[in-house]
C-alpha cells in the first residue's frame, strides 16, 4: 500500500513524530512490562551482590566490575534503567501536556536527557569494566 493508504491511522503531527495510531499502544505497552520486568531482575541481581561483597569500597566496586558477569548485568541495568525512565516520562507528557509545542519540546528534552545521561552512565561502567578505573 502507498500513498495515504500507508499512514492510515496517523495524524500529520503523529507521523512527524513517528507515531502511530491507537492500534500501536499495545506494543509500547508490552515493551514497558518487559523492561520493566528486566529492570525488577536486574535490581535483585544488583543488590545480592552487592551484599556477596567483602567490602563497599571503590576498589572493591571496581575490581568487581571488571568481572564480565557483573559489567554486563550492569550495563543491561543501565539501558534498562533509562529506557523505563524515558518511556514512563513520554507516556506522562502525552497524557497531560495537551499544547504540541509543550509537548514536542518536552518529547525532545526527555529524548535527549535520557540518551545522554544513559550514555553518560554507559561509558562510565565500560570504562571500569575495561581496566580504566573510576577516576
């Protein structure tokens, strides 16, 4: 199907954003239950070993972050964590921000503070992970 036909359910506004109709909710729905449910596992996983630890130290923080099974975890966590904090906050302003330059602005700055703080936490595991340290 081309043309119309293709964005049928779209508003011009919703296809400039790269929304869909009503129909898509269901999906955005069920990608939230699941990283959601990957974030609970993760946080569990997080905290028992963090209690295994001799020590809460940095040094023993980052010694253990050099392992590969705790970085990796750690880094799920991490995009886990901002992209639950990023599709919360979306699903709040399309809920109660009803004027679209508002709206776009704060669909923009969610985007992009989130990308960039989880960006931020991202390198910041790898670089531990990776033999850089905390400094």
């Amino acid at each position: 199907m081309s043309g119309e036909g293709a964005h049928l359910g779209k508003t011009p506004l919703g296809q400039v954003r790269g929304l869909g109709s009503a129909r898509e909710g269901a999906a955005h729905w069920g990608l939230e239950r699941a990283v959601s449910v990957a974030l609970v596992l993760l946080t569990i996983r997080f905290f028992v070993s963090l209690w295994r630890l001799p020590a809460l130290d940095s040094q023993t923080l980052s010694e253990w972050l050099r392992q590969p099974l705790a970085a990796v975890p750690m880094l799920l966590f991490v995009v886990a964590f901002f992209e639950h904090l990023r599709m919360g906050l979306i699903v709040v302003v399309e809920d109660y921000v009803h004027e679209e330059g508002n709206k776009l602005l704060s669909l923009l700055l969610i985007n992009l503070l989130a990308i960039g703080a989880g960006a931020l936490a991202f390198f910041s595991v790898l670089k531990i992970a990776l033999g850089g340290g905390a400094g």
